[in-house]
C-alpha cells in the first residue's frame, strides 16, 4: 500500500510540473503571438496610410497640373505595336468604358464611336508620341545676314491635359536669332503641332519647343511664350471658364532682359489682317 501511494505521489508530481511547464509554454507563446500580430497590424496601417499619402500625391499631381519630366513618359515598349494593332486594342478599351458607363453601342449614333476615338488617339492628337511623325526641319544659310530676332506669332495650339485628357487650347509664339542658320516659317509651326500632338502639360511643351528649336538651329537663342486655355480647369473642377496659362522658356541672349522685353513688345503687336 506504501508503494503504491509512494508511486501515486510521485506520478502526480511528475505530471503537475510537466503542466505547470507546458501552461508557461503556452502562456509565452500566446504572448509571442500578441506581440508579432501588434507588429504586423502596425506594420499593415503604416503601409495603408504610405499608400493613402502616395495616391493622394498623385491625385495632387494631376489636379495641380504639374509635370513630373521634361521628356515625354513613355516605356521602352511604346512602339513595339502598329498603329492598327494599337486602334484594334484601345477601340476594346474604349467599348468596355462606353458599356461600363451604360451607353447602347447598337444604336447608330454610338456604334462607330470606339473605332473613331482609337483612330482619334493614334493618328491624331497622340500622333505626336511616335518619332517618325516628327517633321523634318530643311535649315538654310543665312546669306542675306539678317541679324535681328525672327517671330513667329500666334501659332494656333491644340493639345492634351495629360492628366485629365482634356484639351489645351491656345496660342505659341516663337522666336530665334540666328547665328547662320535660319528655318523654314511653317516648320516652327510643325515642330509646335508636333510636340503638342501627345498628352501633355504645358512647361514641358514649351520646353520642348525651345529645344527641338536650338537643336535645329545650332543655337541657344531661341524663345517660346505660350497662352492657352486648359479645359481640365476651364470644364470640371474650378470650372473657371475665363483664366488662362501663361508659360515661357528663354534660352541664349534671350535670358538678356531687353531682347526678352523686344520679344515680349513684338508678339503684342496687333496683327489681325482682317480680309487677306
């Protein structure tokens, strides 16, 4: 009997301190759990509100209408597609936002719509985006040495809020002095058409005005003022119908503040040439 109680107790010590044992385990990993699942929940909101912040700012982006670079964004696969591949595929797209937003698309009016706006971007006011549609400037030798700045003024101006897709209405005015070499009239107008045919904003395309110009010139003195109406801000949000956008680029001895004020003099001049 003294045996068996002996062998009773010592088993039921046994076993008491094997559980106090595994309940400190069990009570050190539940405390373990806590902590990493406080880390990860923690780590999850940090990471929830960097997001909320990053979407934010680029909503902020587009609705301030800044640029983010003075080239063009495009991936390295651009013009890995035809044109024709790029029309069948964005027509599809065009379908889906058409049918999305509950419009019939059998009736007559609607059906030809999505192959009208693909064709639309490709080869029209996103044309400027391809490289081989940009026109080919013929520069010529100054031989009558005219010395003075040349301007092109009020050079109409069509182009594409790259945030909102909306239209940028206005006018551009150019001018270069030459140091040799002058360019054809229309091809400023080209080289203008050319670099507004894409979504843009509107520093970046006076830039890029500016540049194209001095490269084809061989010189920095080159100047780009454009006015234009934005209808991002003209049509939706502020709806402020009557402000426009003022931008400029200066480059060369139009840094000077005379021959930028001649500039500026030259492209008020009233030159409306009523019933020519």
């Amino acid at each position: 009997m003294r045996k068996l109680r002996k062998f009773y107790e010592t088993y039921r010590r046994h076993w008491q301190k094997l559980l106090r044992n595994t309940r400190l385990q069990i009570f050190n990993t539940t405390i373990e759990i806590r902590i990493f699942a406080h880390c990860i929940i923690k780590y999850a909101i940090t990471a929830l509100m960097d997001l909320e912040k990053q979407l934010s700012d680029i909503d902020n982006i587009g609705n301030d209408h800044v640029g983010s670079s003075t080239k063009t964004p495009l991936r390295n696969d651009a013009f890995d597609l035809s044109d024709i591949e790029k029309i069948a595929s964005i027509k599809k797209d065009v379908q889906n936002i058409m049918q999305t937003l509950g419009l019939d698309l059998t009736d007559d009016s609607l059906r030809g719509t999505p192959n009208r706006v693909a064709k639309m971007f490709v080869q029209e006011i996103f044309g400027g985006l391809h490289p081989e549609r940009k026109p080919k400037a013929s520069t010529f030798e100054n031989k009558y040495k005219y010395g003075e700045m040349l301007v092109e003024k009020n050079i109409t101006l069509y182009s594409t809020c790259e945030h909102h897709l909306l239209p940028i209405v206005g006018k551009a005015h150019i001018a270069y002095i030459s140091n040799g070499t002058v360019v054809g009239l229309s091809k400023m107008n080209r080289i203008v058409d050319y670099y507004a045919k894409r979504p843009q904003v509107q520093e970046r395309l006076t830039m890029q005005i500016v540049k194209e110009l001095q490269g084809v010139l061989k010189t920095d003195d080159v100047a780009c003022v454009i006015d234009a109406k934005h209808l991002c801000v003209n049509s939706r949000g502020i709806r402020d119908i009557d402000s426009s956008t003022v931008t400029s680029e200066y480059g060369g001895k139009f840094k000077d503040a005379e021959t930028r004020r001649d500039f500026l003099d030259y492209i008020q001049l009233n030159t409306d040439f009523e019933g020519v």
